[in-house]
C-alpha cells in the first residue's frame, strides 16, 4: 500500500480574501431605489400628519364651541340676575326696611322729563363765516 501515496499532489490553495468589483449599474439602482421609498415614505409621513392636525383641530372646534355655549349660558343667566337685581320692586322693599328710608308723598315728589335734544337745524339755517 505504500504505493498509493506516491500519486498524491499537494496543491498550493491561497486563502486571499475575495474582492468583488462594484456593479455601478447595479449601485445606481439601489440608490434610485432607496431615495424612490424615502420620497414616499415622507409623502406618506406628511398627508398622515395632515389627516391627525386636522383631527385634532376638529376636536378643537368642537371644545370651544362647547366651551362659547356654556359662556354664553352663564351670560345670559347673569343679566337676568343683574336685571332682577335692578328691579324697583326689589330696591323699594329694601330701600324701606333696610336702609329706613321713607317713600315721599305725592306734593314732595318732584318729576323730572327727560328732554331729548333737538335735530340740528339743516344746513341752509345755519350761518356761516
């Protein structure tokens, strides 16, 4: 059996690293690729930003239109309060029992006319420099 060694050839194997060449084609494309997903992930980023603000502004709205109703309520609840509150049947009874005041008799009480102003006389009337 010592023969069969004799054939054996002892082959030089070079363990280089392998270095591929750049396709630039290949990289071109990619790149196109990868700015073409960008561009569409940013428009797709963008209308999803309009479609929330607009929700939330929707929302917004409908808060203050919440908020102006129940303002205009409390509104309008207080000059009904401040016109009860001017009443001349409120202010006598108070006026008589709290303050002592005394209601005048018919010869003490004085009237007094409010006088509107007159209309201006029209311009032919009125004298000139």
């Amino acid at each position: 059996m010592p023969e069969s060694f004799e054939y054996a050839v002892k082959k030089d194997v070079r363990n280089n690293p392998i270095v591929r060449e750049v396709d630039e084609a290949r990289q071109r494309e990619l790149w196109k690729s990868v700015g073409i997903a960008g561009l569409l992930v940013l428009v797709l980023l963008f209308s999803a930003w309009q479609h929330f603000e607009l929700l939330r502004h929707g929302y917004r709205v409908e808060e203050l239109q919440h908020e102006r109703a129940a303002e205009e309520d409390a509104a309008r609840h207080l000059r009904l309060e401040i016109e009860s509150l001017k009443s001349p049947r409120r202010i006598e009874p108070l006026a008589l029992e709290k303050l002592h005041l005394v209601a005048p008799t018919r010869d003490e009480a004085i009237v007094i006319e409010r006088v509107l102003p007159a209309d201006p006389p029209a311009k032919s009337v009125v004298a000139s420099r």
